[in-house]
C-alpha cells in the first residue's frame, strides 16, 4: 500500500501562512495550496506558522483535517507588521520551542498510532528547526519511522543555513532545475518538488472584462509584470520596452505590481529618469497618486475607474493587495505577460499567466515548464530589444498569438496542486523505500 490519509499524518513547517499577517508573497500562497490540497485529500495536516496574534492559537479547518497552530504570538502582539517584523526573534523563538512540541505532541502520539509522519519544512526560517526535530526523533528512536523534507524556494537566507547538519538532518528539496544547479554548486544535489498553481485558475475568464481593460487603457500594447520577494525581477527592460515603443509612435503601458517599496521606489526611479510618468495606485485612505476604493472578487468596475482617471500615465503600479481574479483579467487583457528576471526559482507568476491564457516572456531558467513559440516566448538575454521584436512579431502574427495562448492553458492544466501533490506523494513513497519503511496498511 502506498501513502494514503488511513496510513500518513503531515507536519509543514513555514514561517509564512493563510492569515494576512502572514502572507508576504507567492510562499504564502503556496503553502496555503499545499497543506489545503493534502487536507482535501484526505490527510491530516498540522501546520505550524507565524499566524496572526489576534486569532486563535489552535484553528480546525477542512473537518478537522487541516490543523493551523499560530506561532509566535507573544511576538507577534508588538510586532504588527507582518510575518517578518521582528523576524530575528521570532526564528529563535520558533527553533526553540516548535521542535518539542512537534515530536512531543504530533509525531509520537502519530507513531505510536501506527501512523507513518511526513515532516515538511520551507525556507531558511525552518531549517535549525528541522535538525533540532532530527535529533529529537533519534533520542525518541522515532526517527526512522519519519520522513523529513526540507525545501527552498529561492536562495535568500541561503548563509544561515548549515548545510552539513541540514543535509544530515533530511532530503533537501528545491522548486526548479535552476534552484538544483545552485545547490549542486554548493555540492548538495536535491530533489526537484515544483510547486503549483490553484486548479480555480483554469476557470474561463470574462471576454467583457478583459475588453473593457483594455478600452479604458486606449492603448496599442498593454504590458504587465507582477514581482514577488527581494531579487532583481527585471524591472529595467521592462519599462525600456515601454519607453521605446512610445518613442516609436507605438502606444504602449505598463500594469505592474512590485511587491516592496524599496522595489516601487527603484521603478519609480527608472521611469521617471525616462521622462515618463508613472501613477502608484493605493487602496481608498491611501496617500498619494491615485486611490482605489474596496473592490470585491467580481467586481472589478473600482480598477476600471481608477485606471481611466490615470489614462495619461506610461505606468500603472497597484500598490495595494490585489485580488488574484483581477490579476487573471488583466494577464488576460495584456498583449504580453513579463515573467523573466535574473533570478527565477520557478517563475510562479508565469505560471498563473498561462492559466489564464496569456502569452508570457520569460527566461531559459523558466525552460522547464516554458517552450519558445509554442506555450510561451524564452527570452534569450532579456533585453527591451528582444521584447519589442517579440511583441512585435505576435501583433503581425495573429494566428501564432491564439495558439500560444491555447497551448499556455494546456500546459498549465499539467501544474495544478493536485497533480503536483501527486508527484509529491510518489517521491515520498520513495523516500520510504529508501529508509526501509514498511507502510502502515
């Protein structure tokens, strides 16, 4: 018999998780996919996070199958700005008191159930952490009767992680072939996990929207660019493709969202040293540029209005939480999705993009999910040149655009988390093999 809810219990380890005061970015997101999609499944799940300190310290979700425990909230409570306020404290905290009530509490009584106990941890934030349960496990002797994974999905943090007691500890994972040949560099060779997409993704979205997106920008090319986390995302070519192309006679805008402020701050500066203009648009009470008031899932007619207010900007940056069904429409509406940047772990946002049958630019570090000129356009050097002449092309090639945009949906049919979990279970049922593990039937 191979892993099933009746034989395995899961552990996930992550600083980031589904309340808003920890998410910061597309960790969040995927965390939340992955332990809601094993609780669907019908596994239970305990998932251990920096969780909001107003809420509740333990929460049951998905019928008792998904279990959150909020960590840190003593922390937390004088530290409100996120997840990552006061981060230094909240790792020592965690590494010192999460790992013992992790073997003490949901491991032993798992083990001692019968139960086979799948430990995932993500990101630097965990790491010591997941050695210190290592040894726990050990003076427990449970330690062979556990499986532990410890993931990156990116290289931030990468110097406070321990790599001889980490790879000791457990099976090393990471999201990508690019993320592998980092790490080989370092002389540890991983397993490749990829991470997924929501199967809702798929859903059709609305032709009305989509147009009307575009009548209100007025515009010949509609570019977009969505950017998560800390590294250089690419910015500069993208607002040179623009910049271009106006100068062209062409008329072309930019939709962005640039996650961090020092991010908005550096776009800010490119575009203005450009001559252009660029308008930050803020939720209602924000202070400055334009202000967007509360818009639901569905409706999207607030967006609409604020982007006709500011038709006369190069580029647009919604500097506030958006909703990912409008983010599906405006991937939707764009003549090109900008997903290529110097450092790429997996290139989620791509993903997303193809799902909702956009053409994507992205980089040959994306290859592994992207083919050139048949579900999306690999960009060799990314350079505003190399954009403007793919765009270019596809407007000239209307024929070529369409199946691109069809074969992106396809493709990402393939990257939902259900099947990604799927491919998750098979490398788990291996690494049981490998450890001698008898599955519990």
């Amino acid at each position: 018999m191979g892993i099933a809810p009746e034989n395995t219990m899961f552990v996930v380890l992550c600083f980031e998780g589904p309340d808003d005061y920890s998410m910061a970015g597309g960790l969040g997101d995927k965390i939340t996919c992955l332990t809601s999609t094993l609780a669907d499944m019908g596994f239970v799940v305990h998932h251990i996070f920096i969780g909001d300190p107003g809420m509740h310290g333990t929460e049951l979700r998905k019928d008792g199958k998904l279990v959150l425990h909020r960590w840190c909230q003593w922390i937390s409570e004088s530290h409100r700005g996120g997840v990552y306020d006061g981060e230094k404290w909240k790792v020592d905290d965690f590494t010192r008191s999460a790992p013992l009530f992790i073997v003490h509490d949901l491991v032993h009584p798992a083990i001692s159930g019968g139960k086979l106990v799948v430990i995932l941890g993500e990101e630097w934030q965990t790491a010591e952490a997941m050695c210190l349960i290592h040894d726990l496990l050990h003076i427990y002797r449970l330690r062979d009767k556990a499986i532990m994974f410890w993931n990156a999905n990116e290289i931030y943090g990468f110097e406070q992680v321990d790599w001889k007691y980490l790879s000791r500890a457990t099976t090393i994972t990471v999201v990508s072939e690019y993320m592998k040949q980092i790490m080989l560099k370092r002389g540890i060779n991983p397993v490749v996990l990829p991470n997924g997409i929501p199967e809702a993704l798929l859903e059709e979205i609305s032709k009305a929207d989509a147009s009307q997106m575009r009548e209100v920008l007025g515009t010949e090319v509609i570019f977009s660019k969505v950017a998560r986390g800390r590294q250089d995302k690419g910015w500069k070519p993208a607002v040179h493709a623009v910049h271009n192309l106006n100068k062209l006679g062409e008329g072309s805008k930019l939709l962005a969202h640039v996650g961090m402020e020092s991010d908005r701050q550096k776009v800010a500066h490119q575009v203005m040293s450009l001559g252009m203009v660029m308008k930050n648009i803020h939720p209602d009470g924000g202070s400055k540029d334009s202000y967007l008031c509360a818009a639901s899932d569905r409706d999207f007619t607030p967006y609409f209005e604020v982007l006709s207010e500011s038709s006369t900007a190069d580029v647009f940056n919604f500097a506030c939480p958006v909703p990912l069904s409008f983010l599906r429409v405006l991937y939707r509406a764009s003549d090109v999705v900008l997903a290529a940047s110097d450092h790429d772990p997996f290139g989620l946002v791509g993903m997303e993009a193809m799902a909702a049958g956009a053409i994507v630019f992205t980089s040959r570090k994306a290859e592994g999910h992207a083919e050139h000129m048949r579900n999306a356009i690999v960009l060799d050097k990314y350079t505003a040149e190399e954009i403007q002449f793919y765009a270019g092309y596809l407007r000239m090639h209307p024929e070529k655009r369409e199946m691109i945009r069809a074969s992106a949906r396809q493709t990402a049919e393939q990257w939902t988390w259900k099947e990604v979990v799927k491919r998750l279970l098979r490398r788990l049922e291996h690494q049981a093999h490998a450890q001698g593990i008898n599955l519990p039937a």
